[in-house]
C-alpha cells in the first residue's frame, strides 16, 4: 500500500458529533464541555482538552472503589474543554448504546468505557458477591438520558431472563433485575472461585449482556 492510500484510507471519518466509531475498537468522542471516561484509555486528542481524575458521584480521585474487598480500582477521569478525543480499551469491541430518559443500566466496572456527563451515574457492589469472591463485582449503575460506551471481547450476547451467567462474563444487565448469586453444586472442589459461582437472573423482562470471555482468565485472542 502506497503511503498516501494508507493515510487515506486510515484518516479520521468526517462529522465526528458525539459518540463515534472509528473502527470496532476505537471510539471518537466529540468533546464539547466535559466527558467522563476510563482512565488510561487515551489514545490520542486534538483541540484543548484537560483530564481530571474523579471516583463516583461523591467525588475523589481513586476511582471505582473496591478499596472495601481489594486493593483494586477502575479508575475514571473527566475530560474538560473542546476537541476530538480517541479513547480504546486493550483492542476490546466497543458497544455504543443512547440511553432514554427511563433507561438505566448496571455495568461491570471493569467494562465501562466512555460516557455523557448528563448520565446519572451510581457505584456499587453486586451483593453476595463481594463475599465470596475476592474483590467482588463492583458495578455501575447508569440512568439516561445519554450516550455510553462499553467495551466486550468479541462480540456479545444479550439474552432474556431466566438465565444463569458466569461472574467473569457478564458485562451488563438492565436494572429491573436483581442477580442473586449460587454455587454450581456439580463443579468439583479445587476449582477457581468463578468457575464454581453463578449469577442467576430470573423473570421475563430485561436484558443480560454476557461477553464470550471470561475475565479471569487467560488473554484473550483478539479478532
């Protein structure tokens, strides 16, 4: 390939409002104010933009605390002024989703990318979780209107409720449901905490986004 097709070809797409998609694992954000996204997943930015570090809705620089079962966080930070901002997560797709003004979702904080200032946004851990796993499952819990951002390896699966999950998959679920958590009686003792533990979601409503990767375990290969 010839330099100018190259540049060509791999140029940044016009337009660029709000939310976009470069590639399946680069997303550009048409900053225009502020921005809340992962920290360290800068790629790169033009414009003038400054990064601020923040925790949960109360403030503070540590991030998405697990600090109560681990040493663990997932911190976030504030992207301020105005410019294109390119952020990525370790070649994991992006799933871009425009949330309404009644839609809310609870995220893996692990998996959270990106996203709109104007969202509501809440921390907690997964009850019953926290106990058995060690650093448990800290979730965040985004209330709409707005654009989010969230990263998958591969391409996921949504299902419908009933259905039980494996905690290192699970990415997402509508917050209408409620997971209790349960051991797999027929896993043999020995085996890692996250193969034995499930995620149990029932009813007929909602959503569960689950990943076809487990977090725990091995790289994944990337595609």
């Amino acid at each position: 390939m010839k330099l100018e097709e190259f540049t060509e070809s791999n140029a940044p797409k016009p337009g660029g409002d709000g939310f976009q998609l470069e590639n399946p694992k680069l997303l550009d954000i048409n900053v225009d104010d502020t921005v809340m996204v992962k920290a360290g997943s800068m790629v790169a930015y033009t414009g003038d933009l400054t990064f601020t570090g923040k925790s949960s809705a109360e403030g503070g620089i540590t991030g998405f605390v697990k600090e109560a079962v681990s040493s663990e966080g997932t911190p976030i930070m504030e992207a301020e002024g105005s410019g294109h901002l390119y952020v990525a997560e370790q070649e994991k797709k992006i799933q871009v989703l425009e949330l309404d003004a009644d839609d809310s979702i609870s995220v893996n904080g692990n998996d959270i990318l990106a996203f709109e200032s104007r969202v509501d946004y809440e921390i907690n851990t997964v009850g019953g979780l926290s106990e058995a796993i060690a650093g448990g499952l800290t979730n965040v819990y985004l209330s709409g209107p707005g654009t989010v951002a969230l990263t998958t390896h591969g391409d996921p699966l949504v299902a419908t409720p009933p259905i039980t999950t494996d905690p290192d998959a699970t990415v997402a679920w509508s917050t209408n449901l409620s997971p209790s958590i349960g051991t797999n009686k027929t896993i043999e003792i020995g085996q890692q905490s996250g193969e034995s533990l499930q995620m149990n979601f029932t009813g007929s409503e909602g959503f569960v986004v689950v990943q076809p990767y487990e977090e725990g375990g091995q790289p994944a290969q990337q595609q």
